[in-house]
C-alpha cells in the first residue's frame, strides 16, 4: 500500500485525543480539599491471535488494534517480512484480533500466554529478540540537528493524549524534519508496535527515518528499534546502561534527555550534522508541564 498525505497538517496520522472511548472523566479531591475533575485515559485487553494460536493478551487503549497486532508480532519475529499477510480481523465485542498468514506458522510456542501489564512489565521473549541482532548493522544515515529541535517542536505542541490526560506513552515515526505516525498507548512497548504495524502495512521504508519516542531508552526500546530496520531513536527521557551499549553495537544514532536546546547523544554522534542556529531554538522551562507527563 502506498503512503498518501491525506491531511492538511502534514501527518500521515495524528492523535486524536477526543476520540470517544480513549479518556473519561473522573471526580476527585484536590490538594486543598476541593471537588475536581480531570480526564483519565482508558486502558482495556486486547487479546492478540496468530492463525489459530492465542499469543498474548495486551492492555492497551483500544485504538489501531490491527496495528498493534501486526507490529507485536512482526516485532516479536513471530511474522517475518516474507510471511505473506491475509487478513487481520478485529472483534470490537470479545476485543481480539486476529492475524492471519498465507502459510501456517512455526512462531506461536515462542510466547505463553501472559497479559502485558500498563506498568511496562510486558512479557517478551528477549532472548529471541538478542538473537535478531546478531550481524544486524544499521544504516549510517546523518542526522541534522535543525531537523530534530524541528521535530521536537511539532511533536511537543501537537494535540495528543501525552498533553491532554498523560499516564500514557507516545512514539513518532519522523522523516526528516517532518513527523508522520504519532501512536499512543499506556505502555511504550504498544506504541512502538503500532508503529510498526503501520509500517508493515503501508510499505514504509526505515532506513531514512526517526523514532521519537517519550519513553525511556532502554535495552528493549533499542532492540525494538533496530530491528525495524530504524537507524535513528530520540528521546525526551533517560538512557539505561544496557540500551546505550546494544545502540553502540549495532551502529543506532541514540539520542536523549531533548528538551529545548539540550539533549545528549551516546550512540552516534559521528552521524550528526551540526547545522542549527541555536540561537533561533527556544530553550525549554526546567519545569515544562510535557517533562514527566508521561
């Protein structure tokens, strides 16, 4: 499937956070004894099917679940890019998702049958996804800095579920100085998933893009990252050891702590073009309302 523009803000898809069903409203007592109201992002199973086999039950918000489905699977190397795709069936009522492929496969043992908690405790087969990285070196695609205080920019002021209600994560697939797919879910993991669910669907290529995620950039990000094929992760948090040295190994631009006029990169820094005018970047308030909405 080709990528059309079909919007007028430049977004291949953006969040919607008035979408029905994704937030409520909920009564509560504020710090000084007062009534107050404000809206709490949902969270519901999803239970994900591969042909016949249940593979995993997910909490997420409920939105793109054929997304989320394919890129959990393509992620987990359960569906690879030479499995033939026919169908992804989604029952709103008995919230399941079926993926179904030409061929049966051999991928369904890989993973019991566990729920992936919104705490990020998800249940994934590591080992496996280690194994994914063996040889794998990522394109050595530069990176401007103007493009990603551009990106940050578009990203950080975009009406989205992480500004509106937060206890969510969100990930961006970007090009350039220009996002496109912004998803959103209760644990980074789904988010990513949907990414690349939508990349497996569209034909999206990745070794000219961007991830932006609000996550942290740990081991599991990274790997996630790689092996879609994505040579470039960016992030507002925090690395872990283990991340940087997983994004070393396998040739990722790894990019973090950005806000404003600041970010650290530990993976990469040979790739960046350092061509922003920083006196042209606005710098960001050490308590900015979008650090830790997450």
């Amino acid at each position: 499937m080709a990528i059309a523009d079909t919007s007028d803000h430049g977004w291949l898809l953006a969040p919607d956070p008035d979408r029905p069903g994704l937030t409520r409203a909920v009564t509560g007592t504020d710090h000084e004894g007062r009534k107050t109201e404000i809206r709490v992002v949902e969270e519901r199973p999803l239970t994900i099917y591969l042909n016949s086999r249940e593979i995993v039950t997910a909490m997420t918000i409920g939105d793109y679940p054929e997304y989320l489905a394919l890129g959990f699977l393509r992620n987990q190397g359960m569906i690879g890019p030479e499995d033939e795709v026919t169908g992804i069936d989604y029952d709103d009522e008995i919230a399941t998702v079926v993926v179904r492929t030409a061929v049966v496969t051999d991928h369904e043992e890989k993973l019991a049958k566990k729920t992936r908690t919104s705490g990020c405790a998800v249940g994934t087969v590591f080992g496996d996804m280690m194994e994914g990285l063996e040889g794998l070196c990522l394109p050595a695609t530069q990176v401007r800095t103007s493009d990603l205080y551009a990106l940050a920019k578009a990203i950080n002021t975009v009406p989205s579920l992480y500004l509106t209600a937060g206890a969510i994560h969100g990930t961006v697939l970007c090009q350039g100085d220009r996002p496109l797919v912004y998803m959103e879910d209760v644990g980074r993991h789904n988010a990513v998933d949907k990414v690349a669910g939508w990349m497996a669907l569209n034909g999206a290529t990745a070794a000219d893009k961007v991830l932006y995620t609000t996550g942290r950039l740990t081991s599991e990000m990274v790997i996630k990252t790689a092996l879609m094929g994505i040579p470039v992760l960016v992030s507002r948090s925090g690395f872990t050891a283990w991340g940087v040295e997983i994004a070393q190994q396998v040739g990722l631009t790894l990019i973090g702590r950005m806000r404003g006029q600041r970010f650290v990169c530990l993976s990469g820094a040979e790739r960046l073009v350092w061509d922003a005018d920083l006196s042209k970047v606005p710098d960001e308030p050490k308590k900015s309302g979008r650090k830790g909405a997450a």
